[in-house]
C-alpha cells in the first residue's frame, strides 16, 4: 500500500501540477450543490423554524422539534457535570493564550486636524450581532467555537449566536457548551448545515438575524455562506483544510508524517503535501506513512484522504518549491528546515506559517494564540486568517468649515463636472 505518491517536480511538469490543483480548487463548488442550497434556504425563509427542523430532522436523521432548536439553562447545568475540570482548565487556559493575542490586533478611532479648517478621522465600531458555525454532528470542535467568537469578543461584539449540529447524538458535546459559557455565549442552537446559515442569515422566530456569519462547514455550508453574503457579511469562503511542508534532508521524517496525518484526518477531502528537494527523505516518509497507518483510531479517513489527495513532491531546486508553495498558497505551511527564517522574504502566500521542527500545525490548531480560521483552496494569496478586524467597523469623519470650503468649492465643482455629474457641482457652488 502507498499512501503517498512521489512526484518529480521539474521546469517540465509544473504547469501541468499546478493546472491539476488549481482545477481541483474550482471543482469544489458544484452547480447541483448550489441549486440543493439555494432550495434550503428558500425554504428557511418562507417557513421560518418549520422549515429549519424539517430539514434538521431529514438530513441529521433526528427527532429535533422546535422547541428544542436553542440549548437550555439545564443543558448547561447537564454539560458541566460531564466535562474532566482538569481537562477543561486545559481550554481555559488556551482561551487566555488566544485572547491575549487577539488583544494587540484591535484598532482605535482617531480624528486629525489637517490644513486649516478640515478634520479628518476614522471611527472604529464592532459588529452588533455575529453568528459562529461550528462544525459537529459526528465529533466536537470547542476550539473552532474560540476562534470564532474570540476575536468578536475581542472586537466588543455584544451578541454572538452559535449553530452546531447534533447529528444522532442526543446531545451537543457538553466539552463545546462549556466552552461557550467560559466564553460568555448563551444563545446556542442544535442546527446545522445549509440551514444553520439561512437561519442566522434571515432569522427566524427563535433565531435572530445577525450582521456576520464566520466558522468552516462542508461544502453546503460554504456553499450557503457564499449565498446570504451581501444580506449578511461572512469571513471566507473555506474548501478541504490543506497543509504544505516543505523539509529539507536535515528534517525528522517522523515528524512529517505526524504533521501530514494530522491535516489528513480532518476528512477525506483534506489535503497534505510535502515538497523537498530530497529523494532519500520523499522515500523515507513515504514508507513510514505506510508503516504508521495502522496505530489511529482515524486510520481510515487519513488513508483515503492521502490516496486521493495527499502528494510527495521532489523538486530540483529551492527556487521550484519556492514558486510552488507561492502558487498553491497553502492554509498550513510548514518549514521543518535548518534556517526556516531565512525564507520569508521570499514565501508570500500562506494562511499560516509554522517555522521549525517543533511548530506544528497542533500548536496552532490549539495553543499559540494565532486564529486557526484560514483561507484555502489558493484563497491566501488575496484573503487573510480571521481577525478582529473582521468584527470591526471602518466609518470616515469629515468636517469643514465655511472659509476653507469656499477656498476649494470650484475645485470641487470642476471635478464633478469632470465626470458629468452636474448636481454635484451645483451642490459645491450653491454654498456662499
């Protein structure tokens, strides 16, 4: 069995690789997908909640009913006889470690006198109200909850609504509700997919509406992100999660393998690269992915995750993997390196980018502080990791006087006539 196929990556070859990746980026939005969406959120909003638990209950194969749709008081109570305290004073402590670094992100309003007579500034406002996706139904993801509703609480957004499916399970894993309270969210509903966005997009009678929608989901998830944007703001439009690592002949192949089984577990969909400019280490690690399969309890997913999408790439030079990993713009990069730092003037496209051999994507999933909210599928070349900018509003202050207005008013007026927009101009000159 290989997992992982080795590839020569050369001057002849690259075109075609990147062509294929890129290729598999845009196949990930399919037409039937949309118009199944499209259908769902339509049906959120001519039958409000009706429609949400109808859908719930056909797709999550539960017994959810409408009264049962938001998390009670008692469920909290329920969930926090559940959790190991010691292993939850573990989530505590990494929700300080997020939120102390979100902290030194936030902006503040300013206002600037210029030339004589003019006030410029900028007024900086959270979001009022945010609703955070987190993916569930089949497992639990409390650190996809903190680094949604960090950065928004961060911001000073005062409402933050959660949405995570329950699947069959009968309840939402009490590990996530306590984290919701440690974070101070109390309004959390037992919905999700297409559904759960058209919810929080529209709102219905036991969901309010809200001004922005951020969190990853499948491809129906994103999928409706990317149809309510516009009637609501959203972080990004987010595909398979992805990893690149690029090692040299010094790196430890054991670590390699542990970094690329712990992208491809994620789902079958995600996907897990190495580039190197070594054979003997592409060799290496390829046998040990083979050898280590057996030991994880996801053994399955990460084999067809890496059989479908996981590759060894064996470039010819450093300026090849350079241009490679420029070109993919990875969500994770990874440089197990001698001098991992010697690269960043050169790596311009990542998510996030981890340095050593002793940073792995882990560290950054659930501890360093940095938002494990990134952009995939190339999408890092234009789009940043979530932030509390994204919880920001920029509004523009302008004052002037009357002396100083009637220095520039013809300017003004010329300029308005410029672009053949006379009431403009009127509007400049009729001021004495």
């Amino acid at each position: 069995m290989e997992l992982l196929k080795i590839i020569d990556y050369n001057n002849d070859n690259k075109l075609n690789i990147l062509n294929e990746i890129k290729n598999k980026n845009h196949s990930f939005f399919l037409p039937e997908i949309e118009k199944k969406v499209k259908e769902i959120i339509e049906k959120i909003k001519t039958e409000g909640d009706k429609g949400l638990v109808e859908i719930t209950r056909l797709l999550d194969k539960n017994k959810l009913q409408i009264n049962q749709l938001a998390v009670t008081e008692d469920e909290f109570k329920q969930a926090e006889k559940q959790i190991d305290k010691n292993l939850f004073l573990i989530i505590e402590e990494a929700i300080d470690k997020i939120k102390k670094y979100h902290q030194a992100q936030l902006e503040k309003s300013w206002i600037s006198p210029q030339e004589e007579g003019i006030i410029l500034g900028q007024i900086i406002r959270p979001l009022e109200k945010v609703g955070v996706y987190v993916p569930g139904g089949k497992a639990e993801y409390p650190s996809s909850l903190i680094m949604g509703a960090v950065p928004a609480i961060v911001a000073g957004v005062k409402e933050i609504s959660v949405v995570t499916p329950v699947g069959k399970r009968p309840q939402i894993s009490p590990y996530l509700l306590m984290t919701a309270r440690a974070l101070g969210i109390s309004s959390v509903y037992k919905i999700g997919g297409a559904q759960a966005i058209a919810a929080l997009a529209y709102g219905t009678k036991s969901i309010s509406p809200v001004d922005k929608i951020v969190g990853p989901g499948n491809i129906y998830v994103t999928i409706a992100k990317k149809l309510v944007f516009g009637q609501v703001d959203i972080d990004m439009l987010a595909g398979p999660s992805e990893i690149l690592i690029w090692a040299d002949e010094e790196a430890n192949p054991d670590y390699i393998v542990a970094d690329l089984f712990s992208q491809a577990e994620h789902d079958q969909e995600a996907r897990a690269i190495l580039v190197t400019t070594s054979e003997q280490l592409a060799q290496t690690v390829s046998r040990i992915a083979d050898e280590q399969i057996v030991n994880f309890n996801r053994s399955n997913i990460i084999s067809d995750s890496l059989k479908k999408n996981g590759k060894i790439f064996v470039a010819k030079n450093r300026k090849l993997v350079i241009d490679l990993i420029n070109e993919i713009a990875p969500e994770h990069l990874e440089l197990q390196l001698k001098d991992p730092w010697s690269y960043l003037g050169e790596i311009k496209n990542f998510g996030a980018i981890f340095l050593g051999s002793y940073c792995p994507e882990s560290l950054g999933d659930y501890w360093a502080g940095p938002n494990h909210i990134l952009p995939t599928m190339g999408g890092a070349r234009q789009f940043s990791v979530l932030s509390v900018q994204d919880f920001l509003k920029r509004s523009s202050l302008l004052y002037c006087c009357k002396d100083r207005f009637i220095q520039e008013k013809e300017k003004i007026a010329l300029f308005a006539e410029l672009e053949g927009l006379s009431a403009h101009a009127y509007a400049a000159r009729i001021r004495k």
